[in-house]
C-alpha cells in the first residue's frame, strides 16, 4: 500500500510539473521594453528593464508584476541594447530583484558622453552577476525554453533555422533605409519556443537589419506571437519581417506618444493570416482607425494605472492573452 501510495504521489507530481506553462508579462513602461518570461521550469528571464530615475517608477512596476507571476529574482536578464529606454532601469530593478546572469552583445557603438555615462553605468551593475555575451545561433540557458539568439552586436544567424529557409516574396517589395549606426541596429534578438508555441523578440533593431535576416530567404520561419519591434515604430517592422512571421497575434509595447506609428500598425494589421493586435497603450497618432479595439489595448489613457498584458502559452500551441485592465480574455488555438 505505501509503494502505491507513493507511486500515486510522484505521479501527480510529475503531472502537475507538466501542467505548467510559460507565462509572458508585458509590463508597461511607457514607451520602453519590460518583458518578463516564467518558464514552466519556474525559471525567469527578463528581456530589458524600463527607464531610469522616474521615482522608481519601471523598477517599482516590474517588481510588482513578478510578485504576481511569483518570481524573485531574475535568472536572466536579456539587454537588446543600450538605451535608456531598454537598459536604463538595471540598477534600480537589481536593487529590488537579484538579477544573476546578464546577457548581451558586448561593448556599446555609441560612445558619446551621454552613451558612455549610461553604458558604464549598466557594467557598474553587471559586476553583481554572471555576464553572458552572446552571438547570434548561442542559446540563452532557461531551463524549460529554447531561446536562440537570432541577431546580436549588428549580425545575424548565417543559415536558416531546421524548418525555415523558404523563399520570402516580401523582399522583392522591402527597399533598404539609410543605415542605422546606432544601437539599435546591434539589438540582441531572440526566437523564445515552448512546444510548438513560438515567439520573437528583436528588441528595437531596424529596418535593414530585419532585411539582412529575413532576404533573401527567411531564416527564422513563423511564429505564434510577434513581440512588435521597436514599439510599432516605422523604421522597423519590415512587410520582410512582419509577412514571413505570420504571427497569429502581435503585441506591441508602445507608449501613448511613442511607437504605434500608422505605418508599422498597417503593415501588421494587413499581415496574411493575423488575428489581433493587442497594445500597452492606445497610440495618439493612430487615432481609432489605426488602434485596436479598447478591449486589447491596456492602458488607454495617457496618464493610465500601468495595467499589463498577461500571455500564457501552452506546449500545444495554444495561448491565452489577458488585458490586467478590464480583465479582457482571449484563447487562440494552436494552428
């Protein structure tokens, strides 16, 4: 009787662990990135950290979300560059979560005063933790997802991924910008698969670089979910990129004044086979025309209560999206 007591118990353990799926957080920092991803494993990863200074205000949110999803502290922090918009809240959110590993592409490009002051000012908090430079095809090592880096330090993947390396007929049609020497354009990206669910975060890189990825042939292949680049802005966002994704549903970490441009919002909304946008904010610019329904937009209101979107993806395929706000839900199937 004990033995098959004890075989009933580690068999609903063993259940319930599989039960668990990867949770994705978008936390509203008002035009800037603060994703955090609990992997089933109950393994974070935390892809850039807001603005600096602001009373706390990005470091004070992230931490209130992580309580809620349960974490604390950050197994991984994912910097996609060096801008204070991305990078500029490390320090106060280490303060609050022990950030152990730091992941990012190596030394900055901007090397002018207020580049220089903020760069040094991440190693200064790097020093507390492991570093991690990556490059693209290296994998980040959260227990329970595979996350490949696509792109990193101004390159990308050299092959296609297994699966990938179709034809993409949207580069016919996607002419290069003018080069982008910022930043930017060296953002660590990466490709987050749990199961069959996949998504793609490229942080804020630029048009050309999406090219370079995605033309002749896309290198990554479709996702479930686009984490929007660059907050909707119209120097990335690609019809190359957004059309050979194929998301079933985009979300997008704009600000009511940043990001959320008519442009990029087209190219997304006319994507092949997209369902939903879904925004941290109702875009000014985009008036109603160029805004999802109220009911997928979080905050929509420029002075709002910093409400958050709640992703839960299961190994199937399938995903749930919540708006914190009005408690809106919505089951996608795996396709």
């Amino acid at each position: 009787m004990r033995v098959s007591l004890l075989a009933l118990l580690l068999a609903l353990g063993a259940h319930a662990l599989a039960a668990k799926n990867l949770e994705i957080y978008f936390v509203d920092v008002e035009g800037g990135q603060a994703t955090l991803f609990v992997a089933p494993s109950g393994q974070s990863m935390m892809v850039d950290t807001g603005w600096p200074g602001l009373n706390n205000r990005d470091a004070d949110r992230i931490a209130a979300v992580a309580k809620l999803a349960g974490v604390k502290q950050i197994d991984y922090l994912v910097v996609t560059h060096y801008h204070d918009d991305h990078v500029g809240g490390t320090a106060q959110l280490n303060a609050k979560l022990p950030i152990k590993n730091f992941v990012d592409h190596g030394a900055s490009v901007e090397t002018d005063a207020a580049g220089k002051r903020l760069y040094d000012k991440y190693l200064k908090v790097r020093e507390s933790g492991t570093h991690i430079e990556v490059k693209p095809g290296d994998k980040v090592p959260i227990a329970g997802l595979d996350v490949i880096v696509l792109t990193a330090g101004g390159a990308a993947i050299p092959l296609a991924l297994a699966g990938a390396g179709q034809p993409n007929p949207a580069c016919a049609t996607t002419k290069p910008m003018d080069a982008d020497p910022t930043e930017n354009a060296r953002s660590v990206g990466t490709l987050i698969t749990y199961g069959k669910f996949r998504t793609i975060d490229l942080g804020d890189l630029t048009w050309n670089k999406e090219i370079e990825l995605m033309c002749p042939n896309n290198k990554v292949g479709t996702v479930s979910m686009d984490i929007v680049s660059h907050h909707g802005m119209d120097i990335s966002n690609s019809p190359a990129l957004v059309n050979a994704l194929h998301p079933q549903v985009a979300i997008m970490d704009n600000g009511a004044r940043k990001g959320g441009s008519v442009a990029a919002w087209q190219t997304l909304h006319k994507s092949p086979g997209l369902e939903d946008i879904w925004q941290l904010h109702f875009a000014v610019e985009g008036g109603k025309d160029n805004n999802s329904p109220d009911a997928m937009i979080a905050n929509v209101d420029e002075t709002g209560s910093a409400h958050w979107i709640k992703v839960t993806a299961m190994a199937d395929g399938s995903f749930t999206v919540v708006n914190s706000r009005n408690k809106y839900t919505k089951t996608y199937p795996a396709r």
